[in-house]
C-alpha cells in the first residue's frame, strides 16, 4: 500500500510539474519579463557560481589526466591522454558536473527561497497585488539558469583542460607539442556542441524542479527544508538519468 501511495504521489508530481512547465512556456510567449530581476538572477546564478565550478572543472581535468596518463603510459600512447581529457570533459564530464554543482548551489538556494516565500505567504500577496507568481519568480530564474549554465560548462571545459595539459606538460613530462597536437585531432566542433546542449537542458531541469519544489512545498521550516533537499537530490537524479539518453540521441543528431 505505501509503494502503491508513493507512485501516485509521483505521478501526480509529474503531472503539475508538467503543467507549471507549460504555464512557464506560455508566459515566456506571452507576457512582460522582469529584465532587474533577470539580470539580478544572471548574477546570483551564474557570476556567483563561478568558483565551484572552476575549481571542479580544473581538478577533473587534473585527475583525469593522471588516471589516463597511468593506463596509456603501459602501452605507451602518453600523447593520446589530452585527447580522452579534452573528448571527456567537452561532452560529458564539463556538463554534468557543472549540473550536478549548479544543482546543488543554486537549486537548493531557489526551492529555499521560493519556499520560504510560499510559507510566509509572500507568493499569496503577489497574486493579491494581481502580479502572477509564475511571470514574477519563476521565469526569471528559468531564462537566468538558461543563460548562465552553458557559460558556466563552457568555463569548465577550458579550464579542465587547461589544468590536464599543465599536468601532462609539467608533472607527467610529456612532449607538448605531440600532447597538443593529438588534443586537437580528436576533438571535434561536435563535441563541445554536445557539451553546450546537454548543459542548456540541465539549465532547465535545475530551475524547473527547483522552482516546482520551492512553489508546492508544505508549511513550516520542516518543509521548506525538505523541498530544498528533494529539489537538489531529484535534479541530480534527473540530470544523471537524461545524460544517458541525451548522449545517445546528440550522437545520433550530430553525428559525433
């Protein structure tokens, strides 16, 4: 009974987080953006996740180019490390992780936020003044998540790849020329396309569950905090479940 109670709760999640999604798609369409409140969501997503993300993306790149560097030294293909470093972090590595720290920066800060707002009735008092919570809260944050996160990815791959190359050049002693020329040769245009895509899409993921959790969460400080914890674990979930398909299908598309 309970596994049968949980799966409705779920799908009935599903459902309005389906309907909050076309509500956002509607009002991205049809009404008036708050540009303040973009910018300001702009800054507080993307200006101050920047070192998180640097940092993640640098050691990535490092430990990744050590690990591969180990393997391939035993068949001696040294050169080739940059390669997998530059191959792994533009399609795959770059845009997860990010999600996954974007996800648990800034996600738990918008279902934290929007959750206290619906717990002390600010959201009520919005509507009261005829101002539609969706257009005022949510859409800024979605289009700020949107822009911010392939900046974001984008910083994460050069810098990963920067800190491997400095690691293969100055600790693991390899030619930098072949090291440099190999990377190049093996990294296609479609790879960091795939990179930029993905990170777009978990963009959206993040704000809208985010959001969503925030919007519906029960009263009290108890349930503010769980909103914020599902809001993080449930976007990571999300992120790592649709990285799977989302390879395939760019695969397909763009041919990498």
């Amino acid at each position: 009974m309970n596994g049968l109670t949980w799966v409705k709760e779920w799908l009935e999640g599903l459902g309005q987080l389906s309907l909050l999604t076309r509500e956002v798609v509607v009002s991205l369409f049809s009404r008036r953006l708050d540009v303040r409140q973009l910018i300001y969501q702009i800054y507080f997503i993307g200006a101050k996740s920047q070192s998180v993300v640097l940092i993640t993306g640098a050691f990535t790149g490092m430990v990744l180019a050590a690990q591969t560097y180990f393997q391939f030294h035993k068949v001696r293909m040294d050169t080739a490390t940059m390669a997998v470093v530059s191959v792994s972090m533009c399609s795959e590595l770059g845009p997860v992780l990010t999600g996954l720290m974007v996800a648990g920066r800034v996600g738990a800060a918008l279902a934290a936020e929007l959750g206290t707002m619906r717990v002390t009735e600010q959201i009520d008092a919005l509507r009261t003044l005829a101002t539609h919570p969706v257009d005022y809260l949510i859409v800024p944050r979605l289009l700020a998540t949107l822009i911010a996160m392939p900046i974001l990815t984008a910083a994460s791959i050069s810098f990963g790849i920067i800190a491997g190359y400095l690691v293969g050049t100055s600790y693991l002693k390899i030619e930098p020329a072949y090291l440099w020329y190999r990377m190049v040769q093996h990294t296609s245009p479609q790879d960091v396309a795939t990179g930029l895509i993905k990170s777009l899409i978990y963009g959206g993921i993040i704000a809208l569950i985010s959001c969503y959790k925030g919007m519906t969460c029960r009263e009290g400080a108890e349930g503010v905090g769980r909103a914020t914890t599902e809001a993080v674990v449930y976007s990571a979930i999300t992120i790592l479940i649709s990285n799977f398909f989302l390879t395939l299908a760019l695969n397909r598309l763009l041919g990498t």
